[in-house]
C-alpha cells in the first residue's frame, strides 16, 4: 500500500491529508491561531464547585468556564498542589521535583470539595477542546508527550503499551526505563518505541523533562489565567500522532512548515528524512494531488460508495446517525440477502473510512441493510471490527441488534470535522440575483488595473475557478492572460483553484499574502 501525507499550510490555517493508494483516508485541519489545544498547560482558577456533578468549573480565559472532574485530578494531585503552592509562594526559585516529598495518592472515591475550594489556583492540561456549547475538558495528570515515550511529572510508575506484544520486548523497555527515568517521574512507554535503542529513548527521556523544568519557572511572573505550556508546533503536533514509518512521502507548501518537519523525522527516523519534500507547483497543493476533489465529495451528507449505493450521514449534538441505502443496486438479478450483504459489506468499507476522515467520535449508530441470517450478521460484524483494527482512536463496537442497527463509541476529543460542501454563490451572496457573467472577466480586469496602478503591485497571482482560467487561457497569442499581461503586469500569473466557486477568484502578491479586492461589486 502506498501511504503519502500531504500538508497544505496557509496564513491562517494548516491542513494535514493522509493518501493511501491516492485514495483519502485522513483530514485534520486546524487554525494556525487556535487557542485551547488539547495538551496545552494552563494556570486556572476555581471558579465554582459543583458537588452534585462532584466537579468544578475552572477559569482558563476561555469564554466557558472549562469542566475539571474529580476522577480527572489524577492520583499524585496532592504532590502537584503542594508543588504549586510551594512555587507561587517563594517566586524566586523552582522546587526540586527529584527532591520532593512523598505524599499520598488522593482517595479515588472522594469528593472535589475534599480538595479543592473556590478561588483555589490549580495547574490543568487541555484533555478536549471546546466543542459545540461546552468549555474544555480539563485534567490535573499533567503529561508530556513524545514519539516514544510520554512523562508525567509526580509519579513514579513505567507502563508498557500493550500493543507492544513480544513480552521480552516489553520487559527490555521496562528494565531499561526504570534504569534512566529521574525521581518523581511516571513514564509511559508508547508502541512506536519497540526496538529502539537506549541512546534514543534516553534522548526523549531528557527533552521531555527540561520541558517540564523549563516551563514550570513561567509560575514566577504569570497572572491567572495564564498559559504555562504551548504544544509544539501545530504542524507537528498533528505529524505526531498521523506520522508512521510507512510514509513514502511528505509533501509540504510551506518552506518554514518544510524545516520543521525536516527536523522532526530527522530525531525520531534520520534515514527518512529523503521523504519529505518541498512543493513548489502553481497549482494549490491539494490540488495538485486530487485532494481537494475528494474532500468535496467524501464530506457531504450523502456519499457513494459502490455501483449506487450510499451513505446518508447525519450529525446531532448526542450522536452520529449513518444510514446506508443500496440505491440502485436494489434492482440487479441477485437475491435480496446477497445483495444485502454485498451492500453492507462495501458500506463498512466507506464507514470506517469516513469515521477517520471527519474523525467522528462519540456514539455513532449504523443502520445497515436488514439481513435476515445470522450468519452474515456476524460475518458484517467481524469484518467492520477488522477493518477498524488500524484506526488510533480508541473504539468499541457493538454486534448488530435485532433491529438491524448497530452502535459504535469513538473517542473524541476535537470536534467533528465537517464541512459545507455546497458553495455559497461569490457573487451574489445569497440573494439570487447577479450580474450577467459575460461581464465577469471585463469586471476582473479592472479588479488586476487596481491591483497594478492603485496597490502598485506588479508581481502576483490571480486564482480563478478552473473554468474561467480554461477561459482566460484560450487561444495562445490572443488569449485574455497574454492581453492583461502585455496591457498592466509581465509578472502576473492566473492559476486555477477547484476549491474556488465558479465566479470566484483571489489575488496574492510575491509573498502569498492575500490582497483584499472583495466588495459588491460584482453583484446585483
């Protein structure tokens, strides 16, 4: 199977599409600007206990107050309060975590009250982003994580992955961590580290550390709220988790982006770093790689999957309904339960993909074409578990009900991704009347006359719907682009965009940077 990652980095925004066999199975996106990732330390303040929910709501400077359970405290929340307390009284030097105190864990069967109180000051990591109308998810077992190995200060356990089968390999992994682990520090062994060398891990070991120490003296001269720790880069945040030594490629638009990653495979796969390479093409990236096409196609509310059946897919705010209609396979020769089962079968197929394409978590429940033998029920079940046995997040299935339905929970921690995939007309905006398009290219000409005589820009790029620039672009010497290009700029380029509507278009100087030729009129 051939794997690629494909990374689209624009101003505001990076994308990250998992190809295999140029078929796209995963899509993150993400606000280069976000706030509130999952991972990110915070100084907080108690705002409110809710006994009855035996939790508190934490101040974090997000517009809901975030949600902190009890039993997200973690076991070692005594020695991290005492930790804290300790560092905002003195402001002048960082306890020691090696030196530290034992205390006990705190009761896992106590009350949030027991612990804490209004006003309190309390550090917390990001467990879930805000979703919908709730705040952020909140723990107390703060936790940094690498490629192989994730820290979690105030402990002092080693825990294998069991994915990790071979048990002389698990038991290598945990003699050699507890020889080089510090004090005071669990440390989870995570299955990418099978096999790799003591040098490598105790390289991760050390990084992941200092970046504890080196965040902690923020305590000394922040306000609550405050943010105390950053996840890195948010390109190779997301590389983390996606990353996998099947990679044949990595292709990036972004020449900062393209360093980083660099970096990054270079430290956890030096003799991989020959895969990642530097786009540089005309055409947007995710064009130029039939990205753009599929996310169009495979995010809308019916998609196809095989000779005319379908999915209908339906998001509410308790669960995830997956309808599959066999469409116009009803209406072939074969019988009504092989035709059942062929159908469902395929729509399994499209299931688990689409459930790692938007990431869809939470309780998803699947109507399947009603089959009346058990054995083909159980054969639908076996395979939708085989087929869901590489995807990362963690997932239970459930066997298929008498009422043909069946439920599936899915981790969730970012919210769904889902997307518009109609188009809001770029011209109109809404109101159903616009200007004949004839007069689109004369109006655009003198959107480039603004560009070049008033913004005195004389290098930069016209993205147009593949249409148009089919149609500007006709004819060789005679053709609109060598007209504009002898009349205003010999620098200016026209490059069609498929995620562009059909009268749609955007101007980016030498730099990329978007220049702002948007108003009404181009409409009615």
């Amino acid at each position: 199977m051939n794997s690629e990652l494909v990374i689209d980095v624009k101003p505001n925004e990076v994308s990250i599409a998992v190809i295999e066999d140029k078929k796209l199975v995963e899509f993150q996106k993400e606000a280069r600007n976000i706030s509130f990732s999952v991972g990110d330390v915070y100084l907080g303040k108690v705002k409110k206990l809710m006994p009855g929910l035996n939790a508190a709501f934490v101040d974090v400077g997000y517009k809901k107050d975030a949600f902190l359970h009890y039993q997200d405290l973690g076991s070692n929340f005594s020695r991290l309060d005492k930790f804290l307390k300790t560092t905002l009284s003195d402001k002048k030097k960082l306890p020691s975590i090696n030196k530290f105190s034992h205390l006990p864990d705190i009761n896992k069967e106590g009350a949030i009250t027991d612990v804490l109180k209004q006003g309190d000051e309390v550090l917390v990591q990001i467990a879930k982003e805000p979703i919908s109308t709730k705040g952020p998810r909140l723990t107390s077992e703060i936790s940094f994580a690498g490629r192989y190995l994730v820290v979690i200060p105030f402990g002092d356990k080693v825990s294998v992955s069991q994915k990790i089968e071979s048990n002389e390999e698990r038991a290598r992994l945990r003699q050699l961590i507890h020889s080089i682990k510090p004090k005071n520090f669990s440390v989870i062994v995570r299955t990418s580290s099978e096999g790799r060398r003591v040098a490598e891990l105790d390289l991760e070991l050390k990084t992941l550390v200092k970046r504890w120490d080196d965040n902690m003296t923020k305590l000394f001269k922040v306000k609550v709220p405050s943010l105390i720790y950053e996840e890195t880069g948010r390109t190779v945040a997301l590389l983390r988790d996606i990353y996998s030594p099947s990679f044949q490629n990595i292709y990036v638009n972004d020449t900062d982006v393209f360093n980083e990653i660099k970096d990054y495979v270079s430290l956890i796969a030096s003799d991989q770093t020959k895969i990642v390479e530097l786009y540089n093409g005309e055409l947007p990236i995710f064009d130029n790689y039939g990205i753009t096409k599929q996310i169009k196609s495979g995010f809308g509310k019916i998609v196809t999957f095989k000779s005319g059946a379908y999915l209908i897919i339906e998001h509410t705010e308790a669960m995830h309904v997956i309808d599959v209609n066999s469409g116009t396979r009803s209406k072939s020769s074969t019988g009504q339960e092989d035709t059942a089962i062929d159908v469902n079968l395929a729509a399994a197929d499209e299931i688990a993909r689409q459930l790692r394409l938007r990431d869809m978590g939470g309780i998803i429940v699947i109507d399947f074409i009603d089959m009346h033998e058990a054995d083909n029920r159980q054969k639908l079940y076996d395979h939708m578990r085989n087929i869901m046995a590489n995807d990362r997040a963690k997932h239970n299935i459930l066997s298929i009900s008498k009422f043909g339905l069946m439920q599936i929970t899915r981790q969730r921690v970012r919210p769904v991704m889902d997307f518009q995939t109609g188009e809001v007309c770029p011209t109109c905006f809404g109101r159903g009347e616009i200007k004949s398009s004839l007069l689109f290219i004369e109006d655009l000409e003198k959107k480039i006359d603004d560009v070049v005589n008033k913004l005195k820009v004389k290098k930069f790029t016209l993205y147009v719907h593949p249409y148009i620039s089919a149609f500007i672009n006709q004819g060789l010497f005679n053709s609109k682009k060598m007209q504009w290009k002898f009349k205003y700029s010999s620098g200016m380029k026209i490059i069609p965009d498929q995620s562009l509507g059909f009268l749609e278009y955007k101007f980016f100087d030498r730099d990329k940077n978007e220049l702002d030729m948007k108003d009404d009129s181009l409409s009615a």
